[in-house]
C-alpha cells in the first residue's frame, strides 16, 4: 500500500463517521431533538387546506410574473415609438427612405469599385438593413441611459418642491422647463398630457411606455399608489431617488470589476487584425495566401466564426442585469 493509498482510506472512514454523525446522532440530542420538534409542531398547527392554498397562492403569483416579464420581452416596440425613444424627429417611411438610399449608394460605390455582385449585395445588406437598426437600437440605449442618470435629480426637484409647499404640478413643470434633456422632454410631455385632462397617474404610466426602463416605472407605480391610498409623497419620493443612486452605483460598480474583462475581450478580438496587419507589412506574399487560395479562404472564413462566437460569449459572461 503506498502513502497516498494509505491516507485516503483513514479520510474516507472520516468522512464516513460524520456523515453518521450528522445524520443520526445530531436529531437524538437535546437541544437539535428540541428544535425538530418545534418546527414540526409549527407546521403541524397549520391546516393542510391552509397549507395548499399558501403553495397555490405562491404558484400563481410566480406563475402571473414569470408570464408577464416574458410578454414584456417578447413585445417589440415599433419603429416609430422606438425613434421617439431614441430622440429622433424623422417618421418611419422617413426611416426607411435613408435606409435604402444608404443601401443604393454603397452598392453603386461597391460595384464601380470591384464589380463583384456577392459583394455588392452583402454590402448593401449590411449598410440598408443592419447599419441603420445599430444606430437606432445606440441611440435609443444612449438616450435611455442620460434619463435614469438624471432621473434621481427630478426627484429631488418634486421632493424640496413638496416640502417648501409647491403642489406637484408645478415641481413637474420646473423639470419640464429646467432639467437637461431627455428629463426635460419627457416630463413636458407628462405636463402637456396632464393639461389636457390625463391623470397624473396615466401620464406617468405613458411616461414608462416612452421611456421603457425600471427607474420610470418605479416613479409611475409610487405616483399611482399615492393617489391611489395617499401618503407622504416627498417621503416616498425622496426614499425612490436614492434607491435609483443606489442602483446607478452598483451598475458603475459591476462595470469597474468587469473592466479588466471587457480590456482582455477587446484585446483578443483585436489582436488577429493587428497581427495579420504587421504580416502584410512585413511579408505580403506570405500573408496573401489567405485570400488568394481557397484553402486559405475557408480558413478565414471559419477563423472568423469562431472569433465571433467567443466574442459573443466573453460579452455574454460581462454583462449583468440589475
């Protein structure tokens, strides 16, 4: 028996005696026997219809939110609320138009330039159709982001408004006069609803629908509970703003521990290019053989593929929802 043989065995036989231990010793002692006990005569007292009505109630509430946060993703918005959401003033024919007007020059350029139709149609493809949704889905994120940043500070506004005993209405019209964009759009848009006889509660729940983020709905759900049932609203607002900083300085946090991560993505995604680069500097005819052979072709074709699909993951591992 060698060394190691002989102390696995003295650890398997201790692992073996705790596991005993804790499984039928620990019940027999006093204060565990005890304790057992307690928490079965709890549940005990309880009627076994109490029981299955608590497991049912909590099954459909998991059920209700777990259908509604899949609705919700599943929902698209349109291209036109989604350009109102991105700031921009152009309509969706307006939208389409650039679309393909950007479409049609790049595949004439394309075409004067080589006159390779796969490539003249790839190129079009990718500047009609994918270019403009990038832009789009950047801008209304950009947009997105300046109003939760911006959004604690509306609140602070409503809450020394409230408090130095201005009515609501007007505290919202100072944000929709006062705070930078996008708050001050928005918030003119909830004034200008409100002026036209929607509710308060109605105006901030179109508030969420045109800017669809958690901060806009937190505010819309603790207007609508306060005219609903009343209460404190500076109080209420003033606890929300900084749950809105709290959340703002996690999402700074999480992005500063995962920094070093999204530097070490970059850096392998951009280290193929540069090398292959410096190679055709370097060594043109060596390097040429990539795109001049068809072996050499497919290889890049499925280099590429795998640097995507590992791009996509290591993004995939970074990114944190909070």
């Amino acid at each position: 028996m060698t060394g190691l043989e002989s102390l696995a065995v003295p650890a398997l036989l201790a692992l073996a005696a705790a596991c005993i231990v804790s499984a039928v010793i620990l019940p027999m002692l006093p204060g565990q026997a005890r304790a057992t006990k307690r928490q079965k005569a709890i549940v005990g007292r309880r009627p076994a219809s109490e029981r299955i009505q608590t497991t049912s109630r909590r099954d459909q509430v998991a059920k209700s939110l777990k259908d509604l946060e899949n609705k919700e993703k599943k929902a698209r918005p349109s291209l036109e609320l989604r350009l109102t959401q991105a700031g921009l003033t152009i309509s969706p024919t307006q939208f389409h138009l650039f679309s393909g007007l950007a479409a049609g020059l790049t595949a004439v350029m394309i075409l004067l330039l080589t006159g390779h139709l796969l490539l003249v149609a790839g190129a079009a493809f990718a500047v009609g159709l994918g270019a403009p949704q990038w832009l789009l889905r950047y801008l209304r994120k950009r947009r997105m982001n300046r109003f939760v940043l911006e959004l604690p500070n509306a609140m602070d506004v409503i809450v020394r408004g409230i408090r130095s005993g201005l009515p609501i209405g007007d505290c919202l019209r100072i944000i929709a006069r006062e705070s930078p964009e996008p708050v001050k759009t928005e918030f003119r848009v909830l004034v200008e609803s409100q002026a036209v006889g929607v509710s308060l509660t109605e105006a901030a729940t179109r508030l969420y629908d045109r800017m669809p983020v958690p901060e806009a709905n937190f505010f819309a759900i603790v207007i609508g509970i306060q005219t609903k049932s009343g209460g404190n609203l500076s109080e209420a607002l003033s606890n929300l703003s900084k749950v809105l900083r709290d959340r703002r300085r996690m999402v700074d946090k999480v992005s500063a521990m995962s920094m070093e991560a999204r530097a070490s993505a970059a850096i392998i995604a951009s280290l193929p290019f540069i090398v292959a680069v410096l190679c055709y500097l370097s060594s043109p005819d060596y390097i040429a053989l990539l795109w001049t052979t068809q072996v050499g072709q497919i290889a890049v074709a499925a280099s590429g593929l795998w640097m995507l699909l590992g791009v996509l993951v290591m993004k995939r591992m970074i990114t944190f929802e909070i």
